[in-house]
C-alpha cells in the first residue's frame, strides 16, 4: 500500500475509528504488521482507550526502529496518553521526542503537529512564554499551504487562543478570522464537534480578553453541555477552572469555589490527581481553605490507597500533608490578626529564631552554609539544588513599593514551601534570590519539583496586584547522585547552580534548567 494511502486511513482515525478497526480485523485493510499497529494506536486514541493507544504505539515504534524507521507521530500519540493521564513531563519528553525525529526528518507536517502538542501542553500549564516561543518554530509559509486541513484548522485555532490569552487581542483576531475563513467550507458530519469545540473555545477567549465575561460563560456552557471536551478531560476541567475564575472576577466567589470543589471530586474519581490536588492548591490561594471538606482530602487519599501506583500514591499524601501545613499556618496567622498582634512583633518572633529569615520565614543564607558543611539534610539517592531569582524585583519595589516586594517575597517563599514539603529545604540566599535542596528517590523528580515551582509562580495572588509586573522566575540547578556528594564539595555545587542561573537569565530569564552532571 502507497504512502499516501496510509496517510489517508491516518487521517479517518480521527473520524471513524471503530470502522477503520473492524477493516483491519476483517482484512479489508491488508498491511504490515507495523503499519496495522501506528493505525490502530491512532485509532484507539480516538476512542480514548490510553492503554491500547500506547501498546500498539510501543509495538510499531519497536519494529520500525529494527528497519531504522522513525515515525514522529507514535512519539505524539504516546505523548498524548501521558497528557491524558496528568503525567505531563512525560508528554513533553515525548512531544520533543516526536519534534526532534520530525525535524531530522524534515517533515514539516509532522514538525508543526509536535509543535502544537507542545503549545497545548504549555497553555495548558500556564507557561504561556513558553508556548509563545514555540510558535517561532512554526513554518507559515507551509502552514498556510498545507493540505492537511484538521491540523491547520488546529493550530490556527490555538495560536488565536494563545495570543488572546496574553491579551494580543490584534493578533488573536487574525487567526481567529483566518480560523472562520475555512470553517464552513470544511465542517461536516464528522468533524462537527471537533470544529465546535474549538470555534467556541476561541469566542471564550476573545470575551475573556475584552472583559466580556458574561459571554466568555456561555461559551464555556456551550461547550460543557454539548460534550465537546468529554474525550480530553484534562482541557475540560482546565476550562471548568477557567469558568471558576471568570466567576471570581465578577464577584460570584461563592459559586467560583463550588465549582473549584465540583471539579477536585469529580477529577478524583477519573484518578486525575495532579488536577485534583491543583484545584485544592487554587482554593487555598484563594484564601478559601475553610471551605475544603475534610472529607474530600479523605477521599483523596482513599482513591490514591486503591490505585496500584505507588509513586503517585506517595505524591498525593505527601502533597495533601504540605496542603494541610499551608492551611494551619494560614489560620494561625488570622488568630494572631484577630488577637490584633502586629506584623512587627510577628516578625520580631521570627527573627528569635536564629536560623529562619525574618521576612519570608525560609532558612536564611548562614543555616545553608551549615546544612551543606553537614551533609545530613542529603538523606536520599538523589539531590537537587537550585538557585532561583526573582527577574526584575526591582522593578515591582520601584513601581508598587516595598511593601508589595516584600509580600511577593513572603508569597514566593510560602509557594516553594509548599511545593518542595518535607523532602526539601528553601533557604533565603539574598535579596530576591533563593535556594533550594531537595532530596528525592528517583532522577525524574528533580525537573518535575523545577517545573511546579516555575508553573505555580504564575498563579500567585501578588499577580493580581501587580499587573504588568507579574512574577516571573529563573532558576538554574543541578541533580547529584549520592557518590557525587562525597566526591565533591557542596559549596562548588552552589556556585556551579549560580553559573546555570547566569546562563538562565543570559539567554532571557524566565525560565528553569536542569543539569544531571556538574
């Protein structure tokens, strides 16, 4: 069968699976067994049955490599499983894997495609720098020429999503009419709810950049009601998130957090926990943490016992344990407003304790030195050390104060506390710079405490007040093996993690690095 023609059954999957399976079984469709499997992995993604869509996907990728065969779009499709799934370093390692092969390949559609996934992922996360930057990898000359209309349709339609996220309404507005040039020429039967989906995800967008938020809500409503998302539950509740927030805007507070709760329930019971636990993460941000029901942590935790993977049943405890610490402080910080006892004299407690910072309440810069003198805080196989910088602090003190900076600092630190709980330490290593240790048990956990760390300064409440001076964070660290740390002295590993935060902030700030070797 000619190369085309496969391209063509590709193509279907995302219209007829369940036909194109029962050709393949019956014999109608007569391939290799390679090609038989990339289809039914595409097929079965379709379906949403993440499991087949990644065996199958394994299988071809495994007998194309025995022929030298790379084809990108398995990387994709398996990258798209782990997104499903919340596991989203996996996705991204996966989605880069599918980018490099196409560009060695040179294969622009296959290149935009692992672009797009990219972009998806990103604004998905809230790194919407990110994302931005990748659409300067994207070919236009080819975009507009390309034959493949579903992708461009695609992509067209989130780059107008993207820029009116980042409030370029001028530039969200020309895809967006770029978008509807095509739409009724090409919607049909098959494509419909594909096409609805994201024609309506961009008339929210478009409101919500404008102030129009009573009309950003029908549009989610739209799209909730008609199911456009029920296959692709991650997006859905980002986009219930959303509603919660645009509620908040209005000053519908109470029915903001009820949905917020709606979702953590409903994402719980689907296994999708990072969800879950993000929305708890936003609630408390919120200042709403009494309204959590103890019961629903409860119910986290009993989920997490019944599913049979332990690392993310680690994950959930060890995270709804830092959840509850936050919340505890928070409430011991409104008795003492409520005792009317002054920042000052909270502040002047603080600073009896000889090894915390007086402002953020992190470890201060002298305690690091004894800590890594010591070793005895590297308790696990691996280690990661980062030093994190506050881009343009200076900037937010001048323009709102230094009240705000400070607040932003206190923020900042209360975030990486949370983040890093009791596997790490966050020390206060200067004026708007931080470090931190993090000891963990397998390499992976390194980049992905970086990347909640990055992502979760994003959606500090200081944002809201600093408008156009938004956090934004550099950080430049380093993951050590054990042997590593008896080898080498800890203090050259500070000053190699502030040589990978210079480069960092050389090449734009904003941003994490990690390195695996010193």
């Amino acid at each position: 069968m000619r190369e085309y023609e496969i391209k063509k059954i590709l193509n279907r999957c995302f219209e007829t699976p369940t036909d194109i399976l029962e050709d393949i079984n019956s014999g109608k469709i007569n391939l290799e067994k390679k090609y038989k499997n990339m289809i039914k992995s595409k097929c079965y993604l379709t379906l949403n049955e993440l499991d087949k869509c990644e065996d199958y996907a394994f299988a071809a990728i495994e007998e194309m490599k025995q022929e030298g065969i790379f084809i990108p779009s398995l990387y994709a499709d398996i990258g798209l499983c782990e997104y499903k799934k919340n596991k989203f370093i996996d996705a991204k390692n996966y989605f880069y894997s599918a980018l490099e092969y196409a560009e060695i390949d040179e294969n622009e559609e296959a290149t935009i495609e692992a672009i797009l996934h990219l972009i998806k992922l990103f604004t998905v996360e809230r790194i919407y720098e990110q994302a931005f930057f990748l659409t300067t990898r994207l070919n236009f000359n080819y975009l507009d020429s390309m034959k493949n209309i579903r992708l461009y349709m695609d992509v067209i339609a989130h780059l107008s999503i993207l820029n009116y996220t980042l409030h370029n309404v001028n530039d969200g507005d020309k895809y967006k009419d770029k978008f509807f040039k095509r739409y009724d020429n090409y919607i049909n039967n098959d494509n419909r709810c594909f096409l609805n989906n994201l024609k309506y995800r961009i008339l929210k967008y478009r409101n919500e950049s404008i102030g129009n938020y009573e009309e950003a809500i029908k549009y989610i409503d739209i799209i909730d009601t008609e199911g456009y998302l029920k296959n692709d539950k991650v997006l859905y509740y980002e986009m219930m998130k959303d509603k919660a927030l645009v509620y908040k805007k209005i000053g519908n507070e109470d029915k903001a957090v009820d949905l917020l709760l709606n979702i953590c329930r409903d994402a719980a019971k689907l296994e999708l926990f990072r969800t879950a636990l993000d929305v708890l993460e936003e609630i408390v941000a919120w200042g709403y943490e009494d309204t959590i029901p103890r019961q629903l942590c409860i119910s986290l935790i009993l989920i997490a016992i019944k599913t049979n993977k332990q690392d993310i049943r680690k994950e959930i405890i060890i995270d709804l344990r830092n959840l509850k610490e936050i919340i505890e402080i928070k409430k011991e910080a409104k008795e003492q407003i409520k005792n009317n006892k002054s920042l000052k004299d909270t502040l002047e407690e603080f600073q009896l304790k000889s090894n915390l910072d007086p402002l953020t309440n992190a470890y201060n810069r002298r305690y690091l030195n004894q800590v890594l003198d010591s070793n005895k805080c590297l308790i696990k196989k691996y280690t990661t050390l980062a030093m994190i910088d506050v881009d343009d602090f200076k900037g937010i003190n001048d323009k709102f104060g230094h009240l705000i900076g400070d607040r932003a600092l206190i923020e900042i630190s209360t975030m990486i506390k949370f983040v890093i709980g009791i596997n790490g330490k966050i020390f206060r290593y200067g004026g708007d710079e931080f470090f931190i240790l993090y000891n963990h048990s397998s390499p992976k956990e390194g980049e992905n405490i970086l990347r909640k760390i990055f992502c979760k300064s994003k959606k500090l409440r200081i944002n809201h007040i600093i408008k156009g001076h938004e956090i934004a964070l550099s950080i430049g660290g380093i993951t050590i093996v054990e042997d590593e740390r008896i080898r080498i002295q800890m203090n050259k590993i500070v000053k190699r993690c502030d040589k990978i935060l210079y480069d960092v902030k050389e090449k734009g700030k904003n941003q994490y690095r990690l390195y695996y070797k010193i």
